[in-house]
C-alpha cells in the first residue's frame, strides 16, 4: 500500500525511541576521526558511562584500550556538553560496550535558549491557506515543521500555526503567531518529499506559554524514559490490572 509522504513522516519521527538523544561523540587521540555511539546506560553510583563500541561504517570496531582517555562530546534539548573520559573497562559479549569514567574537564555551551523536544505532532500551517504540517520538534519558542509541498515563503513572513498537543486525556487546540525563520528544503535525506521550515513564535500568551512549556516537558520526559519506549515498541493493548499477574515480592 502506498503511503503519502506526510504519513511517512508521520510514522518515522512517531518512533520516539528511534529518535531519542541518546548518542555520543567519541574521538580516541587528538587530530583523530570522531565517531558515533550509543549511550546505553549511566551508573549513578560510579559515575561511569556505558556506551556501545565505536566502530567504522562496515561495522569493524575501532581498536581502543583499557587506559585510553577519550574526547566526549553530547548534545541534550539545551546544552552542548564537550569532556574528556577514560576507558575503565571492554565488554565483547553479548554486544561490544566501553564503560567510561573519571570525567573530567567538562564544558557547557548553551545551543538553545529554551528546551525543544521531539515531536511528531499534526498541525496546520496558515499561509494563509492552511497547509497539513508535522511539527517534528518543538518548544515555547518555535517548531520546525515538515510539509509534503514546497511553499513559497520568505525570511520573516507572517504565518499561523494551529497544533492540539495532548495532555491529560483531551487536546488543546491553538493557533499561534509566528515568523518564518528558515527554509530547510527536504533536510532529511530519508524524507526527500517532505519540505522542512523553522519557524519562531510572536507575542503566546501566558496561558499558550504554559501549555507549551508542559507538553515539552511531557515529550523531553518521555525521550529520556528509553526502557518504557522500548517496551512500548512491542506492547499490545493496555490490560486490566486485574487481568495481570501479582508481581513476587
């Protein structure tokens, strides 16, 4: 069956746990390549990272050792975080992992004035006819927006975004002012049909401020949550608590 790219769109960035933050940069020795890995875990007793094994494009792990001190950097919905770690152990079985520890020399850098949280929220973008949009992240701020057609839109034009974020069982309906900031054409290589645009928010009022603000709260708790999003994955339907067996204590 054939899908429109919108419902494409829609289903990919929905996948929360395909998404999620939860990768780190890692470059083994100064002037060296910087590689991708997954940060699977955080020991708040110890401290110590764990993270999957860097590895090439072809999947050959990239030779480190217990000792090596590493450059870290991560990026969370505000701050751009640039350390340096050390390798205190190598686990092979049953996936290759690096736990990281004694951090040290930790930098901050604010990319962000305000959290934006991942979303894959429908709405509509007044131009003023109104065009389906997918809001793909969001904050009090603004939102980046997918659209299936390419729109003729320029720096600083005066737009409307209607969105229902929903919380506590109902939606909130708004329709928000706003500018546009950037054009980012098809910005994903995976969704070549979907147009990408920033767009900034103009005079919310208090009342939308805080919806806002609690939706992507709600969203950035859910990102971190990477157990409940894995099980949701392949959950089926939600069961009776009466029906589900009593946990041993």
């Amino acid at each position: 069956m054939n899908r429109s790219p919108m419902t494409h769109l829609a289903r990919a960035y929905g996948e929360l746990h395909r998404r999620a933050r939860f990768e780190l940069q890692l470059c083994p020795a100064e002037g060296a390549k910087w590689f991708t890995v997954t940060m699977l875990g955080v020991s708040r007793v110890s401290g110590h990272l764990i993270v999957s094994a860097p590895q090439t494009p072809d999947r050959a792990l990239i030779a480190v050792s217990r000792g090596n001190t590493l450059s870290c950097s991560w990026a969370n919905s505000a701050y751009l975080f640039k350390f340096r770690a050390t390798i205190t152990n190598l686990a092979f079985e049953p996936t290759p992992l690096v736990y990281l520890g004694r951090i040290q020399g930790v930098r901050r850098q604010t990319v962000r004035a305000e959290s934006r949280a991942l979303t894959a929220l429908s709405a509509a973008l007044h131009t003023p006819s109104a065009q389906p949009a997918l809001i793909t992240d969001l904050s009090t701020l603004g939102a980046r927006i997918g659209t299936a057609t390419a729109l003729t839109l320029k720096a600083g034009q005066p737009l409307k975004l209607t969105l229902r974020p929903r919380m506590l069982g109902r939606d909130f309906e708004m329709t928000l002012r706003c500018t546009l900031v950037s054009s980012l054409a098809a910005a994903d290589a995976l969704h070549p049909h979907v147009q990408f645009y920033g767009l900034k928010f103009q005079n919310i009022s208090n009342e939308n401020r805080l919806i806002l603000h609690a939706y992507v709260q709600e969203r950035l708790a859910l990102e971190g949550d990477f157990l409940s999003q894995l099980l949701l994955s392949d959950a089926g339907p939600v069961e009776s608590t009466q029906k589900m067996p009593k946990l041993k204590t």
